[in-house]
C-alpha cells in the first residue's frame, strides 16, 4: 500500500532508465525524473526524520518550497548536503542520502525524543539547561551542538569550478508558467531583449502538470512550441536551472544557475554553477503561488501531500500516490486533482471539502464529503488511515495518501526584498505584493489570477506594458482556447481544525506545531516578529514557505485580530538556499 | 542605487567601481578658527534623506564625483563631476 | 564566524561604505562577504548561505567606542560601538558601571574620551582618519 509508478503517462523519459542509489538501496528511475519522484515510483516513503521529534518525514512537496526530503548527495569533496530532492535532477549513478537519523533512517534512535516532548516546545531552551549554571559549557551545549545540525559538511578540497557573469536586457521574466511564457513571448516578438528564467530544469511551471488543453493540444505541447518560439529569436535569452534569488537596488538581480549540478562527472572547462548578476531595466514576477498545508493531527505522516504536488506526481512523473488516496481541500482546486487522479485509474477513497456550501459539482466517481474536515491522520512511518468529522460525529477512513490544499499564497518574496512590507487581502486569503515599485510588475498567480487563460492574459499584456514603456513595438500575444481547466477562486482559509489529537504541523523542517504558536501567545510572544523567533517558525532552510502564513493566521485566531494587523515578518535574500562558492 | 550608479562620464556602473569618502562638506578657510576645523573634520548630520557625497570612480575614470542621494531610498537625484561643483578638494 | 547550537553558520558582514537606513545592503557586499568566508573556511563552497541581512551601523569617527561623562553633569556616554557591539556588551557595561560608580574611567576604557577628537588622540585601529565608512 504505497506509491508506484503507472504503467504510462508523465513527461519522464521512459526509454532512459536510470540507476540510482537512495541509504546505499538500488533504485531504478527515468530520464526527467527528480530524487523526489525517483523514490515514490520505488514505494520509498519514507525520506527523512525532523530535527527535534526525528518524526519520520515523507516527500511533501514537487518543488523548491520542499521541507522534508532533504538529502546529502555525493561523496568525498564533492559532498553537497540539504539538497532538496524536489529540486535536484535525477542522473545515472546519482548517490544520496538521508540525514538527521542514526543509525538508520528506518530506526532513529532520535525518535526516543518523542518521549521528551512536553518538555522540548517551543523556547524549551530557554527554560531547560539551567541548573548547575557549570554544566553549560561542559556537558549541556556539546551533547546539543551534537545532536543538533542539518546535514554534514565535508572537509575536503571542492574539486568543482564555478563562475561569475553579468547579463543586461530590457525585461527580465522570472517564471515560465502561463504567465512568464506569455509575457516572453509579447515583449520578445516586439525586439526587446528579454531574458526568461526558471528554476526548474524545464519551462513551463505549472503547465506540466496540467490535463488541460490550449487549442486542443496538451500543456506540454504547448509549452514545447512556445519555448521553439523563444529560441527562434535572438533577442530572447531562456536560462533555465536559474533561480533568481534576490532584487536590488536599480533592478538588479542576482541568480544562481545550476549549468552541472544534474550531471555526474561535470566537464572541467564549465562552471558547475554561475552566480548571475542581470542588471534590467524592467522586470516581471511571474512566480506563480504556493499551496498552504492544512494543519491536522499528523499532517507530517509520509503519505500525506500538497495537492497540487500529488498531480505533478501523476501528470509529471506519472506516479501514482497511493492505493487508496483521500484529498482533504478549502478549494476547488482539489477536485483537479481528483478528476485526474480518477482518470489515471487510482482509486479514490473521497473527496474531503471543507465548505458546507460549495457550488462546485464534481462529476467523477469519487465520494463527497462536504462541509467536513479531517482532524488526525494515522500511522506512524506511512499514513493508514484518517479521521473525518461532519456535523460532530467522526467517521474513520482507510487512506494511503492524503493529499491537502489550504489555499494559496501568491509567491511574493522577490517584491519585498527592497523593503516594502506585503498587505494582507481578505479577499484572496493571502499577503499581496506591495505597491509596484517603477520597473518591477507582476502577473499570473502571484498577481491573485486563477486558471490558465487567465494568467496567460494577463502575461500577455503586462509583457507587451512592460517593453512598451522602454519604446518598443510591443503586441499583445493571443493564445487559443484553453479547455478542461478548472479554475480554482480564492476560498475561505481554514486556520483553526478542531478536535486534534496528534501533533499538528506548520514548520515542518523546525518541528513547530500548532500548540506551540499558542504557547508563544500564552508566554508573551505573540507579537508575530516574537512569535517567530520564540518557536523558530519560518527560520528553516524553506524559510516559512509553507509556513509563514499558516502561522500568522493561527496567530491571528489566537490573538482575536485579523491577519492584517499580525503582518508579515521581514522577507530577505535569499528566496531558495545558494552556494556561496565563489 | 547600492548597486548601481551614474557616472556623467561612463554611464551607469556597478558599485564595486567606485569608492565613496563621504559628506560633500565644504572645506574651511585655512585660517578659519578652531570650531570650524573641527566640525569639518569630526561632525556629520546623517539624515535619512538627501545627502551629498564624494564618491571616486575608482575602477573607471577615476575622477571624483559629487553623488546627491537619498539614504533610506537608495535613489540618487543628481551624479555629477566635483571639479563642475566647484569643489575641487576632494582629496582625503 | 560562529555556529550556532543549532548548526548554522553565522558570519559577516562589511560595511556597505555608504550611509544608509534603508537596512538591505547590495549584491556586492554579499559577494565579498561570501568570498572571504570562502578564503577562511574552503568547504563552505558546499554548504549553501540561508539568508542574508542589513542594519545600521552607529560608526564613530575612528571606528572606536565613545564612553565618557558629558559637560552636563550626570549624563554620561557609551556610544559608538560600530559593529563591535554585542559581544564587547558584557565588558562595555562593567566600564560603563565602573564609570558611573566611581567617577573615575576603568583603565581599560581611559582613552575611549569623547574629547579625543578634539585633541587629537583618536584610536584609529584601522589607521583610516577621521573616515567612518572604512573602519
């Protein structure tokens, strides 16, 4: 009863396999695949433990927001640990493996922790160790500096080169979804040099994983004659690999290219990574938003998902999450992931909504359960089962994989890192971009547009704005009909999920859960600057990610204010993790 | 601006290019009394705002700049040449 | 440099070389920052940077301290620690005491006047002048 590759489908390369090797285990993968999917489609869970329960940890995420696979991969100089398997790309004879766990991933001692617990929340620190004050420096702060850590460096010369180089253009496009491609495609036919990032190792973003369709054709085959497009002209430069991970001043922007990370032995004469430094007159956000876990009883089991990473999983990779897979969403977004999941021959259990009053009228097989919610999930180093309340009574379902969507937060870090702070919106459930600085837009998702014709609109014209006011030429791009795309409008945020037994997660890489942002609020610490540094909520690797808003919402329950006047902690370079190697 | 700044004479460069000294003060008279040496030399204002400075555009034309530029902003309002203000001792 | 007990590593900085209270600093000064951690510390070009922050530095005018008494009586001065602040707390503050109690500068704070300027005594470590921005 685990996760397992379909006998077709995905946009994997099913007539490369690949060998790779996961806690010194064989495994077999595609070309196209990422750790990540590599290890679902071989049954394997289970890819980590917590840093201060050692809870076991599943994949929970298809992307960069990824707070539980993180793995150490490759040996001797070359030794790169807290690499996300989300994000790295599969390669013949790529080695990982799993940290935070001794002496195996399958029995942590760690795990004794558990026992510990009532006395290990949040600021526990700051009330335990005290006594004798002399024991402090012997005994108490190197048996924790040992026991704590993320991962083990090498010591070792790095063997590896890397580079430096600066890139000029008129717009610069971070993102190729919907709205990236379009804009690209608006602003590059004008003339303008456009340079269009991504930091995936294809284009696309969300379009690969969508069964929808843009004229009749599949997303991907969309995507593949738009980016043909793009290459034709020589105005436009695509890197992807790249993330861009900060905005400075006089639009400059820094971003980190990944040329050879996804290749065992690298050619010599090319630079491993590339710090970028693009110096741009205009540029456009098109990053797209991030689905917001749902905070249960065991949301941290293996098995439990974000919904819209189980369908990059299916549609993607062609991995199917379970044998009996339950979603439980705010959103109609969830009933995508249903319909596809049906349509891939994977039986689903039910659909979990929480709104008593959708509108939305599936049409698949799949049971209902309307104004309902899940309040615990089961079973230990692999989900078993859920717990549903409706109306106060629970109902116990059998679940191998549970798939969750709170909703969406646009992905806005970039446009605060001048200083600016985000606005809440009601409306969207959600932080906004502040006010546009001059040169810098936003368009698609993270500008609060859903549904595909949409963002591609939208990029289409801020593109076309964007180069316009520079003095090009710029027309609108037209795209065909988009058809089986369901557009998910904002909804209701659930924060608060009553009746939990079971530790129920927000921080994941921090272990924070839900009864320790009240204790923060209990002792003091409310204020959400305070109450992010008393339990180290959003102070991980993932930098609040899937976190951030969870927590001030909570806070905000808690507190008896509205997420507005909780506000935002500060956002700062840098958006994903980099290498500082030059 | 902390990245880039305008030189009237090489266009907009990177900051690694250029070094900056400082206030753009005017310097006393040699015979001017004590007091006023002493403000030149230890005193600053600090706004948070407009601000005037000598910046050397060191790995460039290595002439000395009069920068006018806002401090909590980063904008910079005017780049031009110290000898066309009229300050010609610039020196350190 | 220091790891916290957690395991991260904490490191820093440089002056931006500028004045400003806009609190972000720039790419460049990340560059060298990373740079001269890398030259200390080689392995670090594996292990990846999390996070990078600006504040505001109080620079004096020889990039020393200032704790001395005023020409008003009982208000008194410490003042000016550029970045050398939060771990020199625990010895500024007994000085400081020392000060205040006895009227009298610790011997280890005698030169940190607030007239030094004036006279000419500057503790110019960096052996800079009277230039804030590169101490």
């Amino acid at each position: 009863m685990t996760s397992y590759r379909l006998a077709t489908g995905g946009l994997i390369n099913r007539q490369k396999p690949l060998a790779f090797s996961f806690d010194g285990r064989r495994m077999l993968g595609f070309e196209g695949d990422s750790p990540a999917s590599g290890l679902l489609a071989n049954g394997q869970l289970l890819v980590g433990r917590s840093f201060k329960y050692h809870r076991p940890r599943g994949i929970l995420t298809a992307g960069a927001a990824e707070p539980n696979a993180l793995m150490t991969i490759g040996q001797g100089g070359l030794t790169e640990p807290n690499t996300r398997a989300t994000m790295q790309e599969l390669y013949q004879g790529l080695e990982s493996q799993s940290q935070s766990r001794w002496p195996s991933l399958e029995s942590d001692v760690g795990a004794l922790n558990r026992l510990f617990s009532p006395f290990l929340g949040a600021g526990f620190y700051y009330k335990t160790f005290m006594w004798p004050a002399s024991f402090w420096e012997r005994i108490y702060e190197p048996l924790i500096r040992k026991a704590a850590g993320l991962g083990k460096a090498s010591y070792e010369a790095d063997p590896d080169s890397y580079d430096k180089r600066w890139a000029h253009c008129d717009l610069l496009v971070i993102g190729s979804g919907p709205a990236g491609l379009a804009a690209a495609l608006s602003a590059g036919r004008s003339g303008a040099r456009v340079i269009l990032m991504d930091e995936h190792s294809a284009t696309g973003g969300s379009l690969l994983s969508e069964t929808a369709t843009i004229g009749g054709a599949q997303a991907s085959q969309f995507v593949a004659e738009t980016v043909a497009e793009l290459e034709s002209l020589s105005n436009v430069q695509i890197l992807t690999r790249t993330t861009v991970f900060g905005w400075y001043d006089g639009n400059v922007f820094g971003a980190i290219e990944r040329v050879q990370k996804h290749v065992r032995d690298p050619l010599p004469a090319v630079p491993v990574e590339r710090l970028w430094r693009i110096v741009s007159k205009r540029a456009l956000l098109a990053s797209g938003a991030e689905e917001r876990p749902l905070v249960f009883g065991g949301n941290d089991i293996p098995g439990v998902m974000m919904a819209t990473a189980m369908r990059t999983y299916l549609n993607r990779y062609g991995v199917a999450p379970g044998k009996q897979v339950a979603i439980f969403t705010t959103n109609d977004s969830g009933y995508a992931l249903a319909r596809d999941l049906e349509s891939a021959g994977v039986d689903l259990v039910a659909v979990i909504d929480s709104r008593a009053d959708t509108v939305f009228r599936y049409s698949g097989r799949a049971r209902v359960i309307k104004g309902a919610y899940v309040s615990d999930a089961y079973g230990g180093k692999a989900l078993s089962s859920i717990s549903v309340w409706k109306n106060g009574s629970v109902e116990m379902l059998e679940a191998d994989a549970l798939a969750m969507s709170g909703g969406f937060s646009p992905i806005i870090r970039l446009a605060c890192h001048r200083g600016a702070k985000p606005i809440w919106s009601d409306e969207h459930a959600g932080f906004l971009a502040p006010t546009s600085v001059n040169g810098f837009d936003l368009a698609g998702a993270v500008n609060t547009s859903s549904g595909i014709a949409t963002c591609l609109a939208e990029g289409a014209a801020r593109g076309a704005a964007s180069v316009e006011g520079l003095g090009f030429a710029a027309s609108v791009a037209t795209f065909a009909t988009v058809e089986g795309d369901i557009v998910a409008p904002p909804a209701k945020p659930v924060w608060n999920i009553p009746r939990i037994k079971g530790k129920a997660f927000i921080d994941y890489q921090n272990d924070v859960h839900s009864k320790d942002l009240r204790l923060a609020v209990q002792e003091g610490y409310g204020h959400v600057e305070l109450a992010k540094r008393y339990t180290t909520n959003g102070m991980a690797t993932d930098q609040g990610k899937l976190s951030n808003v969870n927590a001030i919402g909570l806070l905000a329950e808690a507190r008896g204010l509205s997420p507005a006047e909780i506000g935002a902690t500060t956002f700062r370079p840098f958006y994903t993790p980099y290498h500082s190697a030059r | 601006m902390a990245s880039l700044v305008h030189c009237p004479h090489c266009g907009v460069r990177p900051r690694q290019e250029f070094t900056v000294k400082g206030a753009a003060l005017v310097r006393p008279a040699p015979d001017a009394d004590k007091k006023s040496w002493m403000d030149y030399v230890y005193l600053r204002e600090n706004p948070s705002g407009r601000y005037e400075e000598f910046w050397h555009h060191s790995s460039g034309c290595r002439r000395w700049l009069v920068v006018i530029r806002d401090t909590a902003t980063h904008e910079i309002e005017a780049s031009r040449d110290a000898a066309l203000v009229g300050q010609t001792d610039a020196r350190t | 440099m220091s790891q916290s007990d957690k395991g991260g590593l904490v490191f820093g900085g440089d002056l931006d070389g500028y004045n400003s209270y806009a609190q972000r600093g720039n790419l460049a000064t990340v560059e060298n920052v990373a740079e001269e951690g890398k030259a200390l510390i080689p392995s670090l070009s594996r292990v990846r940077m999390l996070r990078s922050w600006g504040g505001i530095m109080d620079m004096s005018m020889d990039g020393s301290p200032i704790i001395d008494r005023t020409h008003l009586d009982n208000l008194y001065l410490n003042a000016g620690w550029c970045y050398g602040g939060f771990k020199a707390t625990p010895a500024s503050g007994f000085c400081f005491a020392h000060l205040l109690a006895k009227g009298t500068s610790h011997d280890t704070t005698r030169q940190m006047r607030l007239d030094r300027f004036e006279r000419g005594y500057l503790i110019d470590e960096n052996g800079q002048g009277a230039q804030p921005n590169v101490h």
